[in-house]
C-alpha cells in the first residue's frame, strides 16, 4: 500500500474505533479514603442548597439546624458519638454559608436579631408585614464572644446586614445591605441589597460597590479574592445572569454561563455544578456533575465518583470544602442527608488542573470553549470516544459500524419533526414537537398542541438556545431564561443528536462500559440480545440492551435509574418502578445513518411515544442562533 492509502486505512480506523483509551484524557479526580460519615441531624430540609463549611484544619465543619430551633451547628469530624453544639446565641438566616476566618477561630455568618432561641422551641416568624432585623456577625468558635459588624451603630433603626462571603484573606467581609425589610420580602427574596465591603475586624464604615442585587442571587467571592462573581433577579430577557465584578478596575464583566452556574467558594477550589446529557436520562428528575477550578474563566476538573462508592443515583455525592488534604462531602436525599469526610490529594488536583488547562478540549466541562467545540465535532463525525472492557469493547465498534453506514459525512444541523402521543390508558394527549440542533449546541425546540377550537390559535411553548443560553416562551408568550438543567431535560427528551444519531452515548468520553452481571431479562434470555452496563465519571449509570445479528449491533433500549429528591416524594408518588427507560424501534438508514424513527419513553408515570415524521441532515436554516462563532 502506499502513504496516502495508508493514512487513509489508518484515519477509517480511528474513525470507527476511536481513541484506544477513550475517555482516559477527561481530567477527572476523586476523593480518597473515607475518614468519617454521619447523619446531619436536625438539618435545614427548607434551604435551596444544602450548605456546609469545612474548618481550615479539616477536624470539624459547620452546618445549619431548622425548625424547630435554627441554629448554626459545629460538628466535629473524625470521633464517632460526638454530639454538634451551637456556635453563638443568635439565630441564623440559614440561605448562604457561614466561613470560618483562616485560623478557624472565629465564624462568619448573618444572624436574625429579631429571634432568641436560647431554648426550643423558638419563636415563630414574624408576621408578613413586620420588620425583621439581620446582622453580619462574628462568632468565636470558642463561645467567648460574639460581635455585630454590620449594620454600623450610626445605621438607622430599620437598617439590615446580609453576611455574602469572606475574603479568602480573611480581612474583609462582602455584606449586602437593606433598608426596612420585612418579613414577607425576606421570604420570597423580593428585595435587593447595596454591596458592600467592609472590614472582618468590626469597625470602619466599609466601601460601597455601588451596585445592587436581589434578595436572592448569588454573590462571592473568586478563589484569587481579585473578582465578585454575582448574579442578578432583575435581568431582562437576553441578558447574561452572571457577571464577575474586578475589584481592582471596577469593571462589570457579563460571563456567558447559567445563573445556575455561578458556582460556589469551597476552600482550596471553586466548585460549580452542571446537568450533564447522559444516556436515558430523560424526565423531570437530574443528576448533577461538579467541576472543581480556580476560576470560572479557567478550564475545570470534573469531580469523580469514588471507586467503590455505592451507585445511587439517590445519593449523589456534592462537594462542599476542600481544606489541605481534606474533602467535606454530603449524601443522601434531602430528607436522609450524611456528611462525608474524605482524604483529598492537593497535589493530583493540580496534576489534573495543569491537564485540563494543557489539553481544555479533553474536557467534560459544559463553559470550556474548547470542550465545547470538541464536543461539537464529535457529534457532527459521531466516533468511539466512550471506553469499554474486554467484552463491551467488540460491541461498542460493531454499533458504530451499524450505525455510521457512511463514513465520513458530517451532520452539522439536524430538524426532526416529531409526533408525541401519551402511553397513558384513556389519553389521548397528542402534540406535535418539531427541533433544529446543531452539532455545537444551538437548538430550536417548539411544541404545539392541537387547539382547543378549531378556531383558536394552537397553544405552543418555545425554546431557543445557542449552546450556552437558553429562553423559553411560554404558550401565554412570556419569555424567561431557562436553566441548564432544565434545557438538558428538553433535550433529553427531543434532542435528535442524542436520540436518533447516537442513541448508545458511543460519542461520549466519560462513559465506561461493561458486561452486565445482572441485566434483568426474563429467562430465557434471547439469544441476539445482549445488555452492557454503563456509569459515568460523575456516577450516572444505567444499563443499555442491544440486538445483535451477525456484524451488526443496534440499540434497542436504554434502562436508568429512577430519581427522587426525597423519601418523602417517592412515598408520596404511590407504587413507582425503580428504573425508567427508553426503547428504540424501527430503524431506518437515512443519509448515511442508520436512524430509529419510533421511540417509547416509560418512568412508570406518564409514558409516551416518540414517531419521526419528518428528519432532514443539515437543512438551511436563517434563525442567526445556527450561525457559527
């Protein structure tokens, strides 16, 4: 042979079979050996976020009690039997972390100084009407003394404090202040605060930003202490919701990323949360992925579920404080919560860190530009990028080959159209959903119901995004932002890259890939079916069943676990199976694609079908959000 068919056998090769080590670039880390886990009794169940703060020397943490009796608890970590106390004799306004100062001597946090609950039970809220009182206060861990540091004592009677964050040297504190705040606007986050900074000594009047934000976004500081990172309630439809505030320059930078994305301090690292796409993961439930960084602007490294740690989709382990070599984790539903105390490898992190920033499109994470267009190649030219064992990896190579029957031609946009109908006995819910997707992201999404009068206008909800932002337009035309994982569940369910083009997640570089040990088939099993198990880097697993006749090898159904925030919802949700699943049917080729055009869609509580009446590969299309960047 010569050179050029040389190098054209060798590129078919890799086109088909991929990387040799699929997915072993992804930089990826987890924790170590677990020193200690324990039940966070009395937690806050109400919070929006469960919050934890791990002391610099890695030997206890903090956590907030609710109802009914709120207080901030320290617990030590490590000794078995040893009981939480209370840190303070003030009440706290358990919605953002309290910090420890560098030492860990002193804690940081916003007291409610309209409550006194030296003995339960506490005093009940106040009414909706009543103005409340907050204060950014200190509290020595020790118990020996306990200061108000904002408002200032010259601040008007009505005045309040909100405790954001530390500085990461300890010096200053970034606090939000309010004017007459009641308590109706405290509960529904309907107010919005001056920024301020002033110094974690007490005294001083401090420094105004000079910017506001709401009651209820996020506002911190970067791991370097240069930048704020803040989002905002108020923004109009197309703004970006995050912004990073350079504390030197006083300059307001807008970064394209989800509100849901502006992350959180956690010690040594910046940890943000994402919904990754994974195989079968459709419905109103998510699995969340966490990347550590040291900068939002900066590639990350995706947080690894531990070898060995149980594979409950239930039990998602969250990052919350890395201290030196210690890692404060949590798990369980919300209303079964555990902390995990785990050994951390500084050094590795740093390793995979200096990877992530060598090689950014190696990445998994969702705001690396990099990743991104990685990613969009690897949808568009669809290639072995997911790993498997001695016995997955023949089967893998055989569904690429049965699914790629042309080799070679990119599919840059996809538009499907189509026919939804409910699997519900007695429904006869039908609804048309027609998508256009591109290979980078970009998506156009529309669903439309038959009209209730053959007169009227047919109701319809549109999502547009362009791979990094998202709107929805309901059928009353209200626009509003939709969050990453709320975009990840559309698409999901409707995403032709992710259901009709690789529908076995070949594409994917943190999936791994097994023999099934138990697959659950009613005996006797067929002969041409096989079932490989999948998990991914974050913990995400299922299993998919595949027919295989001859050389070829097609998936024919994917099955994922159920997923519930709480023991209290699933009992709630009466007989409910423990896994859900998709089947793909009647497959046909289709420009060079091998194409299932009919798929059911089962969680054991509104089951439906999907039928393709229309797939056209790179269609034109004039909506600007398709154009290239």
């Amino acid at each position: 042979m010569s050179a050029v068919e040389n190098f054209i056998a060798l590129a078919l090769f890799l086109f088909l079979v991929g990387d040799p080590r699929p997915g072993a670039a992804v930089p990826a880390l987890a924790p170590g050996e677990i020193i200690w886990q324990g039940a966070l009794n009395g937690i806050d169940a109400t919070a929006r976020e469960r919050i934890l703060e791990l002391a610099p020397d890695g030997q206890s943490f903090l956590y907030y009690q609710g109802a009914p009796w709120p207080r901030l608890m320290l617990q030590p970590a490590g000794a078995k039997d040893v009981e939480p106390r209370m840190v303070g004799t003030v009440a706290p306004l358990a919605t953002r972390a309290p910090r420890f100062d560098l030492e860990g001597k002193s804690v940081f946090f916003t007291a409610r100084l309209d409550w006194r609950p030296l003995r339960p039970p506490a005093a009940g809220p106040p009414p909706e009407g009543a103005i409340v009182h907050l204060a950014a206060v200190r509290v020595a861990v020790d118990g020996k003394s306990q200061e108000k540091l904002a408002p200032a004592p010259s601040a008007p009677v009505d005045a309040s404090a909100i405790f954001l964050d530390l500085h990461p040297g300890s010096q200053i504190l970034l606090v939000g202040a309010v004017a007459s705040l009641k308590a109706a606007e405290l509960q529904n986050g309907s107010f919005s605060m001056n920024m301020l900074e002033i110094p974690a000594s007490g005294g001083g009047s401090g420094e105004d930003l000079g910017f506001q934000i709401g009651g209820r976004a996020v506002a911190r500081y970067s791991w370097d202490g240069k930048a704020i990172y803040y989002t905002r309630d108020d923004f109009k439809d197309g703004s970006p919701p995050l912004f990073r505030y350079d504390r030197s320059s006083g300059v307001h930078e807008a970064l394209r990323r989800e509100a849901c994305s502006a992350g959180w301090s956690a010690g040594d690292v910046e940890v943000c949360r994402f919904q990754l796409a994974h195989p079968g993961g459709f419905g109103w439930d998510a699995y969340p992925a966490f990347f550590l960084q040291r900068s939002l602007k900066e590639p990350a490294v995706l947080f690894r579920l531990p070898e060995g740690f149980p594979l409950s989709a239930q039990a998602a382990l969250v990052p919350h404080s890395i201290r030196g070599e210690r890692m404060l984790l949590s798990s369980g539903l919300e209303d079964q919560p555990r902390a995990v105390l785990a050994r951390w490898n500084p050094r590795a992190f740093e390793e995979e860190l200096a990877r992530a920033k060598a090689s950014p499109r190696e990445s998994l994470d969702p705001g690396n530009p990099e990743a991104r267009k990685q990613w969009a190649a690897g949808r568009a030219r669809l290639s072995l990028r997911a790993a498997g064992d001695s016995a997955a990896a023949p089967l893998l190579k055989s569904m690429l080959r049965s699914l790629v029957l042309l080799p070679g031609a990119p599919v840059e946009r996809i538009k499907v159209r189509w026919a939804q109908e409910s699997g519900l006995a007695g429904s006869d819910l039908k609804r048309a959903v027609e998508v256009i997707e591109s290979a980078r992201g970009a998506v156009r999404l529309e669903k439309t119901l038959p009209p209730e009068k053959p007169e009227s206008t047919p109701p319809r909800e549109l999502v547009v995004g362009d791979g990094q932002e998202a709107r929805l337009t309901d059928d009353r035309n209200i626009t509003t932002a939709l969050p990453n994982s709320a975009l990840q569940a559309e698409l999901a369910q409707f995403s032709p890259y992710q259901l009709l083009l690789d529908p076995a997640a070949l594409g994917n570089p943190g999936l791994r890939f097994q023999a099934a040990r138990n697959p659950g088939w009613k005996e006797p099993a067929p002969a041409s079916e096989r079932a490989l198990e999948f998990r991914h880097l974050d913990g995400f697993h299922g299993t998919l069943f595949l027919q295989v006749e001859g050389e070829q090898a097609l998936p024919t159904r994917l099955v994922t676990p159920q997923l519930f925030p709480s023991e209290k919802m699933r009992r709630n949700m009466g007989i409910v199976p423990n896994d859900k699943s998709i089947t793909f049917e009647d497959y046909r080729p289709v420009a060079g694609r091998l194409v299932p055009h009919r798929l059911r869609f089962d969680d054991g509580l509104s089951p439906f079908t999907l039928t393709v009446e229309e797939l056209v590969f790179n269609p034109e299309v004039s909506d600007p959000i398709f154009k290239e960047n």
